[in-house]
C-alpha cells in the first residue's frame, strides 16, 4: 500500500488508565461507545495490574468490540499509562482523551470536547469538576471539594464558562503538541497534569477550560484514603514547583501553613496563645461547614468541614515531606 493509499487517520481515541475498577469499568465503556462509534474512536484501556477482574471484563468486551484495546501497564502510574497509549497507538490518530474510570460523564461528552477544540484551536481542552458522593462522609467531601473551603477557588472545581486558562481537569489533547513536550513526566505518581500543563505553557501551546461539558467525579469514601489521596496531591505539587522553580498561587500558600500551626500549637505549655492559629483554622473549617448547613440547608455541611481539614492537613503534610526530603537529598549530593 502506498502512502496515498493508506487509511485516514483516525481523529481521536479514548485512553482510561485503570487500575482494580471492575465495578466500574464496563459501565464506563458502555457510556463511552456510542460516541466512539460515531466518531470513529478507538478506547484504549490501560491497566496497571489489576488483581479484581477487571482485565477479565475489558478482555470479554474487547471480543464483542473491536474498537476496545486492552494495554498492560507495568508502571502503574496513570501518567505512564497515558504515555504508553500515545506511544502504541498514536500515530493513527491526531489527538486523545484521557477518562477517569473512578468517574462519570455526560452521553456527549467526547463529542462536546472534540467540537470545542475544532472551535477554538486550542491545543489541549481541559473540563471543570462536578464532585458527588453516595454515603455520608462521601457526600460530606464532596461538598467540601465543590466548595472554596475545599479547592480555594480552583476553576476546574468550580466550573466557569468557556475560557483560556493554566489549567484544568485534563481530557483532550492534541497528539502532537503531547508528544513535543515529552508527555508526561512519569515520575510523577500525582499532580502530573498541572506539570504537563506548566510545560505546554512554556512551549507556546494553549489551554481551553470548556463550558460545554464536565466530568463528574467520586472522592475517596473514608478518611484515611482522603488522607493518602492528598498527601499525593501535596507532595506533586511540592515536586512541581522544585523542578519548575514556580510560586504556589495564594489558594495554595494558604494550606502550606496547616502543618506549622499544628506544629506551633506544641508550644502551648509556654504561652496559650500557642493554639489560637490551630483554633482559628478549625473554627473557620467548621464554621464554615455550619454555614453551609444553615444557608444551603445541608445536613452534611458540618462533615463537610472536618472533611475540609483533612484534606488541608494531608495536603500540607505532603507538600513539607517532599520539600524536606527534597533538601536532605540535596544536602547529601551537592
């Protein structure tokens, strides 16, 4: 076959790293099908290992569907996933979009994305979160992350109309602005999007917060996987700005000083005073929590801020770990 002879390329294909989501997963790929197939997509599944069943069910619809490819992900990391897709399959197509297995998304969502990238020329067009939750302390973190208690006024949790922006929830992406900047930075187990973002910015590449679609989104359903979850987040962003020499935003100064004043209230057996930056930063995330439950008539607004605490606490706890190991490792190799 000749080069004027081969097929087309296909537009676009849908990469869904994955790792133990067999109650997820096929229900996910149902949703996503009809538009794969009007919009002649492949979905690529990349797994990391999973040890529930869920390369059985990708494997059992990858019969019936040849559009569904299942990838085998030795990493693990979602940023090496994305990575090993691009490298296996992106050369059929000009751009992807990256799904969360652990989320939800509108019937239209793929065809909404690809309408505002043809629209707008944007090289990466990236979507607000809508953050919800089924039992109670799920719920409650919900609210907390939809709320500026929670995400300090982030724009891609609040959502916003359609706008150029640093950064966002990552979902579509041109191939060969991905490929120009060298991907992913695959040692980056969280905040992995916002390092790409930072270096798609650098390069002259622009990045489109949608209007016309979202994601919906299900935070961690206990305390101690909230904790974990964000102090990943904390040591990524710790990590970002190390490589990038970047100044954290204000909203996210703001949390950084959880861990000093929790460590400052150590000092309340010399001076009482000690524990009033403990005390003003609890009362706030509680009140707030009131707050929300008397204005918004919320029962779980109260929850709402203990769930808030956790994630400042965990967030600044992570973000002081990698910055200390950050400099005892430059200490010991200078």
């Amino acid at each position: 076959m000749t080069q004027t002879d081969a097929p087309p390329a296909m537009p676009c294909m849908v990469i869904i790293p994955c790792l133990n989501e067999a109650a997820h997963i096929e229900a996910l790929i149902d949703r996503l099908t009809p538009s794969a197939e009007r919009l002649d997509m492949r979905i690529v599944v990349v797994d990391g290992g999973s040890m529930d069943g869920t390369q059985r069910i990708v494997k059992r619809i990858a019969i019936r569907d040849p559009r569904v490819v299942l990838l085998d992900n030795p990493k693990r990391l979602q940023s090496a996933a994305v990575n090993l897709a691009v490298e296996t399959f992106g050369d059929e197509c000009r751009s992807f979009i990256r799904i969360d297995a652990h989320g939800d998304y509108p019937a239209d969502y793929c065809d909404r994305l690809i309408e505002d990238a043809e629209a707008t020329g944007a090289d990466s067009v990236v979507v607000s979160m809508a953050t919800r939750g089924f039992g109670a302390f799920q719920k409650a973190t919900a609210i907390a992350q939809n709320s500026r208690l929670g995400n300090g006024g982030s724009p891609h949790r609040q959502g916003a109309k359609g706008h150029w922006t640093d950064h966002g929830h990552h979902a579509f992406m041109r191939i060969a602005a991905f490929r120009a900047v060298g991907g992913y930075d695959e040692t980056f187990s969280h905040n992995e999007d916002a390092e790409l973002d930072y270096r798609l910015r650098v390069a002259g590449y622009r990045l489109w917060m949608t209007g016309k679609t979202y994601m919906i989104y299900y935070p961690r359903s206990s305390v101690p996987d909230l904790f974990r979850q964000y102090l990943g987040y904390g040591k990524g962003r710790a990590r970002n700005i190390l490589k990038h020499r970047a100044m954290p935003k204000l909203r996210q100064m703001i949390p950084l000083m959880v861990v000093p004043v929790i460590a400052g209230a150590s000092l309340a057996f010399l001076s009482w005073a000690a524990l009033l930056p403990i005390g003003l930063w609890a009362a706030a995330c509680l009140g707030y929590g009131v707050w929300m439950a008397v204005m918004q008539r919320n029962p779980y607004g109260p929850l709402a801020g203990f769930s808030a605490m956790v994630m400042h606490l965990a967030w600044s706890a992570g973000f002081w770990l990698q910055l200390l190991d950050f400099r005892k490792r430059e200490a010991q190799f200078p």
